[in-house]
C-alpha cells in the first residue's frame, strides 16, 4: 500500500507540480519503477482499485504491458494463469473505456499470447479462448474485439522479448486460429455498432499474407459488408482498410499467381471503379476523395504487372488515376506518383518480357505496349507540370511550408522523368517547350508579366536533362537563346543558372553548342550579382560547364580568370558565400587540367596566387598575429589551395606548387597546430597534393611527414594520422621509403597507444581512434611487409581489444575492419607471407578476442553495429577454423541457458562452423543474428550476458 500510495503522489507530482525539477525527479523515479518486480503488483492492485485516476489507469496499464512485453520471464512459471485471468477482468472492467486503458490491456494480453504456447494457454490457444470468452458473456465484445485486432500486428513488435523459435511458432498458430478468428468477426458484424471495430479487426488479420483462399474472400460476408459502404453516403474509414488490404492481399507478381487471385480481383476492382465519379463531385468531403484517391493508388501498385499488359480493363484503371493525378490537391494527386514510376519500369525494363521468349517477340511487346501508354504518359505530363509552379504567397509562408513545398517540386522532377523514359526525352522536351514558350511570351508582356510559369517550365525542362541526347539540334539551342532574354527576377534567375549547369554536356557535345557559351557564361556572371541562391547556382553550373567543356575554353582562359578574381579576391559585387566560391576555384582548375604542360604550371601559379598572397601577408605580420587570427581567416585561402591541389590534374606541376609553398604552409603548422579546424583544413589540401602528385611529390613529402610526426607527439592531431594514411596508400609499396615509413608508423601507433590505455580515452578521444585503426587498416593493404614484421603490431592488436566497445559508431567500425582485415590477411597475395607473424600474435589472443566480439555481438555494441561484429567473426572463423568454434564454445559455454539455451548455442557454434568451411553467407547469418536478437530481448537477459562474457575486462 505504501507503494501504491508513493506511485499516486509521484504520478500527482509528475503531472501538477509547478517546479520543473520536482516533475522531472518524479519521471525518473517512475520510470526506475517500472523496472522493479514490485511493479507487476502495485501496477496491478491500481487496475484493479475504482477509486484510481485516469492517470493512474494510464500509468499503469502502460506498465503493466510493458512488463508483459519484456520482464515475462521475471515471474515463476506458475504465475502465468493468474496474470492472464487478472488481465481477463481488466479487459472486462475497461470494456468501454477509457479507450487508452482498454488499448494498453489489450495489448499486454496480446504479449503474453506472443510468449505462451497455445498448448500452455488452454483451451485451444488464445483466439479459442477468445471465442468462448466472448460468448459467455456480450458486454466485453469492445474489448475482446480490440484484442483480435491486435493480435495479429503483435508477431513482428520486437519489443516483445520472445525468442525467434517462439514468435515464428506464434504466428503458425495464429495462421491456424484465422478461420475461427473471422469466424468471431462476422458473428459480431451483425452488431450494428461494432461494425467499425469488426472491420479494422479483419484488416489486421488479412495482413496475415495469403492464409485465406481468394475464392474464399470473394464471397465472405466481412469482404461484402466492406464492399457495400463503398456505394453509401458514409464512406467508413475501416471499409476504406479492408478493401485497401484486400487489393494488397490479391497482389500478385505473375501471371499464374494473377490466375489464382482472380476470383477476388473480379470482385474488387468493379467496386472501386464506381467510385470514379466521385472523384469529381465538389460536395464531397476531402477525407473521403483520399480515400478514394488511396484505393485507385492501391489498385495501381498492386496489379502494376497486369495493368502493363495494356487490356481494356487495365486502361480503364490508368484513365482513373489520371484522373486522381488530375486532382488539384497536391496531397491526393501526388498518391499516383509511384504508380506511374512502377508502370515506367514494367514498361521499359527487359526482365517484364522475358517469358516471351525471342528478342524479336520482347522488343514487338515493348514497342506495342510503349505506344500503347504514350498518350497516357503525354497527359500526365501536363497534369504534374503545373504543380512545380511558385504560389503567389511563397514568400508568406512559414520555412515549414517551403520546405514542404520544394519536396512537391522533387517529387514532380522524379515523375517527369518516368515520362521521359517511356516517352523518349526529345519528346518529352517538346512538350516541355511549348510551354515554356507559352510562359515567356506572358513573361514578356508588360501588363501580364508573371515570372513564375516560366520558372515552372524551365524547373521541368531542367529535371529531364539526363534523358535528352546530346545532339538535340532541334528544341535545345532555342531553349538557350531564350534564356539570356529572360527578366533578372532572382528566383527565376536562379532555376535559369541550375538549368545551364545541368545541360552543360550538351553546350560542349552538340554541333553548335559551344557557341552558346560565352552567352550563357554572362547570364551566369550575372547570377552571381544577383542574390546568395542565384550566386550558389551560379557559381554550381560555372564549375559544371568548366568541367564538360574545358578543352574548348582553353582559348578564353583570361576572361574565365578575371571572373575567378572577382570571385575570391572579393572585388565586385559577386554575392556567394566562400564554400560556393569554391565551385569556381574548381571549374578553373578543371580548365587548366586541359592545358598542356608548361602552360598549366603558369595557369596554377597564377590560380594559387590570390590565396598564397593572402597567406603571406597573415605570415608576415608576425607569428602573434598568426597564431591569434580566427580559424575561418585562415582556412578560406588554404580550402582553396586544396581544391586547386585536388582539381588540377597535372602531377608535376601540382608537385611544383606544394614545394614551393611549403615554407607557407610549415610556418602555418607550426604556429597553428593547437587548432584543430585549421590543422584539418591543412591536412586535407597537402592530401589532396599527394593524391594528385603520386611520386612527384618525393621531395616535399618527406618534409611534410617530418613536421606532422614531431607536431603528433604535443598535439595528438588526429588529421595527422589522416594524411600519413594518404601517404601509406600512395608510397606504401616503394621500397625506396621503406625505412622512412617503418619509423612513421612506429612513432605514430606506439604514441596512440599510450593516448589510448583504457576505454574512457576512446571514449574521450574517438576520432583519434578512428583515424588510427583506419591507419593501420591501410598498413595492411599497402606495406603489410613494413607493418607485421614491426614491432608496433602487437600491441596496436592489444589497443584494438581495448577499444573495439567504443559506443562511437566511426570508431568501432574502424576498429572492427581493422581486426577483420588481420583476419582476412591470407585472402590476399601480399598478405599471405604474413600469417605466420600475424598467427603469432593472435593465436594466443584468440579466446579473448572471441569472446570480446561474441559480447558484441550479444549487446556491448548497439544492434546497428551487427553486420559489422558479424563479419569480423566470421572472418575470424574462416582464418581459424576449429580454433576458433573452441574459442566460441568457450565463450557461450558461459552464458546461462535461462538467457540462451543449448539449441539455440548449438546452432550458433553451427553457424561458425559453417562458415570456417566456406559456406554461403545467407545460411550463415540467421543462427548468428537470432542469438543476438535473443541476448538482446530485455535488459535482465542483456545484464546477464554481459556481466559473465565481461568484454571491458577482458582486453587488459
């Protein structure tokens, strides 16, 4: 009692107490209740109580059923009928109400039908039981009513701590029970004001797949009361359910499951065509034409196949979805979209006609069929087209409502392109121009000028670029003498700038593309002064017409030059942001990359120059004022350097560049390297050098290791460890560094090491763990003969083992990789040689690291991690085969069988097994991911599991 009564006060408290603190105190005192064993009772003697609040009834019937669901096996086994007999009463007591209460009980009874066999249960399983329940006694139909409802949906709640042999033996018997369970439903139908209930409930049962003959279906009296409110005034939103999951239920995905399936096709699809004309009738309620408009869409995904076949039946039902495409709400036209995309792919892809046999007979069905649609995909154009167009007010509505907004116009980009491939693009282009045409004549004209149409039209020709051939010679170069004529409006400008950029192929392929260039440059140029958006697109299509048409802008190289001045020296009026100047530092150095040799080296000494002067003159005014500048003064110039480095693509002249900046950026090092954001910007551009220089870069390498290896030791940069990674993958195998690189490696992992002692460092430091392992990841793949041999790879495995349960996810999977590419050492011909050195250190670790992953796989590590946990092991399994079944053995032998039991260790050691011979990865996987699943299914068994495998002690 004194418990109930503290329940009711800290529920008061939660709910009415003015002081934030005490409400929260009070949440976090009930929430650490639900947790104790006195739990079951208290929550229960409350149910029970009449004088209880609606808070207490809510608080408790939700913690009664989250008890059910994960903590059954906290209670002895004879608890069981007293549990389900005292739910039975509550089920009764809370027949009409509250709802909430009733629907908390109602699934805690579903929970405890998920974890005891219908042999244990009595009586036949629980839906028997149900029936004879409910005929014993009509005023708890409510109730019971919404219990067959939920039992269904229950099989797949994994809040549910049942084990997988268990749940999958659940909904064998569920399947068995379904007959008696419509058998309850339609005796209750002919209760008038159960019908709904009724209703919903055979919606949950039908989603049970394929446990009901279809012919069965057609006639039942559940399908027929769904199918006769279809033609009443009330249209009832669980018929609406009913008939959606029928249409779902009789999808099929060939030809003889169509067969099977259509006697209960026959029927439904009649039922929905009717209601065709209503989709037009303006009295009629929004929700109901969803519902409508929902059944159409359903009709369409599910009999996708058969509609593309072209039948007279199969176009009456394309012309009904036209017509809810048609619809001017966004929200029920748009529930066609993935109708007319799965049409798309039906229609185009080859695998739709493979039963047809020849060549000859697959491309005559493809083109008959592709005619046969063309009209249909010709008017869909024009009826989603129009929905990419501004409204008036958009620049009233909230930033929620743009949003939503500007994912319509995503949505309609992707429809255009369906049209498209089965249109072709050229024809799709026309169409999309003549409106455009239209549009800019109303945009011209003074006394009706509304830019927003011509937004739209270009906003579509845009999104269909990808499928228009580059020798369009017809449509494409008026679209492109149209656009320089257009009116500065920025939005306009804006989608004017994104659509030059995304036909930047064809400007530079089409016979007389390249001419429309210099235009186009200017309305870009132009873009850039107008607005920040216009200036991002701008300066986005700049790079992408730099990049496509590079050989042929060569000659025009000091116009380009003088718009990249204005861009990053800041003279002018250019209004984009220092990440989109960016874009063209990038599109310049993409054009330089197409001059010759010794032309390049002038271009990239003059590209580099506006940033390498900035640089010097921030050096110049003395290391104080260096080392005080904010990190964004400093990284603008150097991000620039890196794209310049990372765009340029002639090795020697990038090589030149770096060596003679050197002085610059070590003086940068040295002063800098406290601070992470400049040392990351600094990291990244000299990475992006060696990328591009390769073994041009020999020279100034070695310097640049020399600084970040002193510079580690003081300030444990993790970006070090980044850019020495780069430089392993690309000088890993020369045999000239060598002995340079054994020292790096060695200096860098044993100083991360001593960072790294216990797992709160890793914790405290993740990304310093990250780039470690993906360090010696690399190590592995390009110098395994610098790294096994020396002396840093045994405790760099000892470092790993403290790690590996890092909760960061970057970390642990790096981690991870890192042990599996050990692993998977002999799979390659380099590393082969090894294994023996590598079997010298991981043999005698092999039962620690067994049970370190196995604690992994079981919970240390969050769910999400499993694929990763699952391949080290396996690879751990395949490198060592019966050791590594006697580590496991070891391991799970552990585990108490109330957590695990013997058949479900056995099939896991069997899975092991498996894999060390070789086995396909899918017979593999289930055994390996049920045992976590089982190890994971409450908190009590988690706690189990981990405190007897222990990961965190193990690795010392």
């Amino acid at each position: 009692m004194e418990l109930q009564n503290t329940v009711k006060e800290a529920l008061n408290a939660l709910y009415h107490h003015p002081d934030d603190s005490i409400r929260l105190q009070a949440d976090r005192w009930l929430q650490d209740f639900q947790r104790t064993l006195d739990a079951w009772q208290v929550a229960d003697n409350l149910l029970h109580d009449s004088s209880s609040n609606l808070e207490t009834l809510i608080f408790c019937s939700q913690t009664l059923k989250s008890k059910v669901q994960r903590d059954f096996e906290e209670l002895p086994s004879e608890a069981f009928r007293p549990l389900r007999d005292s739910l039975n009463s509550l089920l009764k007591t809370f027949s009409k109400g509250p709802p909430k209460v009733r629907t908390q009980i109602s699934l805690a009874v579903a929970a405890l039908a998920v974890h005891v066999p219908a042999e244990d249960w009595g009586g036949g399983g629980i839906v028997i039981w149900l029936r004879d329940e409910i005929n014993t006694d009509h005023e708890v139909i409510p109730s019971f009513l919404e219990l067959l409802k939920v039992l269904p949906e229950e099989i797949f709640n994994y809040k549910i701590a049942a084990r997988p042999d268990r749940r999958r033996q659940f909904e064998k018997e569920l399947a068995a029970a379904i007959e008696v369970a419509l058998s309850i439903l339609t005796a209750c139908l002919k209760i008038n004001e159960f019908k709904e209930q009724v209703l919903e409930a055979f919606a949950s049962w039908l989603r049970l797949r394929h446990r009901i003959p279809p012919s069965t279906l057609a006639s039942h009296p559940l399908v027929l009361e769904s199918l006769s409110s279809l033609n009443s005034d009330f249209l009832s939103e669980a018929s609406v359910n009913v008939i959606s999951e029928l249409i779902h239920y009789s999808a099929a995905r060939n030809l003889d499951g169509i067969s099977v399936q259509m006697p209960l096709i026959q029927v439904l699809v009649p039922q929905v065509m009717n209601l065709k004309a209503q989709l037009r009738d303006p009295e009629k309620d929004e929700e109901d034409l969803k519902a409508i408009a929902r059944l159409f869409a359903d009709l369409g995904d599910s009999y996708v196949e058969l509609i593309a076949t072209g039948s007279n039946d199969s176009m009456m039902i394309v012309h009904a979805l036209l017509e809810v495409t048609s619809h001017p709400e966004y929200d029920i036209a748009s529930m066609t979209f993935n109708f007319w995309h799965n049409l798309q792919i039906s229609l185009i892809e080859r695998d739709s006609y493979l039963l047809l046999g020849t060549e000859a007979s697959i491309e005559a069905e493809r083109n008959r069929r592709l005619q046969l649609f063309r009209p249909s995909y010709e008017s869909l154009l024009s009826l989603v087209s129009f929905r990419v167009q501004f409204p008036l007010d958009y620049t009233d509505l909230s930033k929620e409502d743009q949003k939503d907004f500007k994912q319509s116009r995503y949505a309609v980009a992707d429809v255009l392109i369906d049209a498209a491939l089965v249109l072709g693009g050229e024809v799709t282009l026309k169409i999309l121009y003549m409106k455009l045409v239209e549009a800019v004549n109303s945009c011209l004209n003074v006394e009706s000028s509304d830019w927003r149409p011509a937004e739209a039209a270009l906003y579509c020709i845009r999104a269909i670029s990808d499928y228009v051939s580059y020798a369009e010679a017809e449509v494409m170069p008026q679209i492109m003498s149209l656009l320089p004529k257009l009116p500065n409006q920025p939005q306009l400008l804006h989608t004017v700038c994104l659509t030059v950029g995304a036909y930047s192929k064809w400007l530079d392929t089409a016979p007389n593309g390249i001419s429309f260039v210099p235009s186009v440059i200017e309305v870009l140029v132009n873009g850039m002064s107008m607005s920040e958006d216009s200036a991002a697109a701008a300066s986005l299509a700049f790079r992408h017409i730099c990049d496509d048409c590079g050989k042929k802008l060569c000659g025009s190289l000091d116009h380009l030059f003088q718009i990249y001045q204005r861009a990053v020296v800041g003279e002018g009026i250019f209004k984009f942001s220092a990440d989109d100047s960016l874009h063209v530092v990038e599109a310049l150095s993409m054009v330089i990359t197409e001059l010759p040799s010794d032309q390049a080296k002038k271009a990239l000494e003059a590209l580099c120059m506006p940033a390498v002067i900035q640089l010097q003159e921030i050096i110049n005014q003395g290391p104080e004022v260096l080392g005080q500048k904010p990190s964004r003064e400093v990284t603008v110039h150097i991000d620039r350097l890196a794209n310049i480095f990372r765009h340029v693509n002639h090795p020697e002249a990038v090589a030149d560049a770096i060596h003679r900046l050197w002085p610059i950026l070590k003086a940068i090092f040295d002063i800098r390297a406290w601070d992470t954001r400049t040392m990351e910007s600094l990291c990244r551009a000299c990475k992006h050098a060696v990328r591009t220089s390769k073994s041009f870069m020999g020279i100034t390498v070695g310097a640049m290791l020399e600084e970040i290896q002193g510079l580690y030791q003081k300030h444990h940069q993790s970006c070090f460890l980044y850019l020495s990674s780069e430089v392993i993958k690309i000088f890993g195998s020369d045999p000239s560094c060598a002995n340079y690189l054994k020292s790096l490696i060695e200096s860098l992992f044993s100083h991360t090491t001593c960072l790294l002692p216990r797992i709160q460092d890793f914790t405290s430091r993740p990304d310093i763990a990250d780039d470690c392992f993906l360090l010696a990841s690399r190590c592995i793949r390009y110098c395994p003969q610098i790294f096994f041999p020396s002396a840093i790879f045994s405790p760099l495995v000892d470092c790993s083992m403290i790690g590996v349960t890092v909760q960061h996810r970057e970390a642990s999977n790096s981690i991870l990789s890192f042990l599996s590419d050990i692993f998977d050492l002999g799979n390659s011909s380099l590393g082969k040689q090894y294994t023996s050195i590598r079997d010298s250190v991981i043999v005698p670790r092999g039962s620690t690291l067994t049970r370190i992953l196995i604690a992994l796989l079981t919970g240390a590590l969050p769910s999400s991690r499993l694929e990763t946990v699952m391949y080290a092991l396996l690879a751990l399994s395949r490198a060592y085969g019966v050791k590594t079944i006697e580590w496991a053995k070891e391991s799970v032998s552990l585990i108490p069988s109330t957590a695990v039991t013997d058949m479900e260790k056995s099939r896991f050691l069997h899975a092991l097994s498996n894999a060390a011979s070789g086995a396909k990865l899918d017979i593999i996987t289930i055994p390996i991911e049920e045992l976590s699943e089982v190890c994971r299914r409450n908190r009590t068994v988690l706690e189990i599991v981990q405190g007897v495998l222990k990961p965190l002690e193990m690795n010392i």
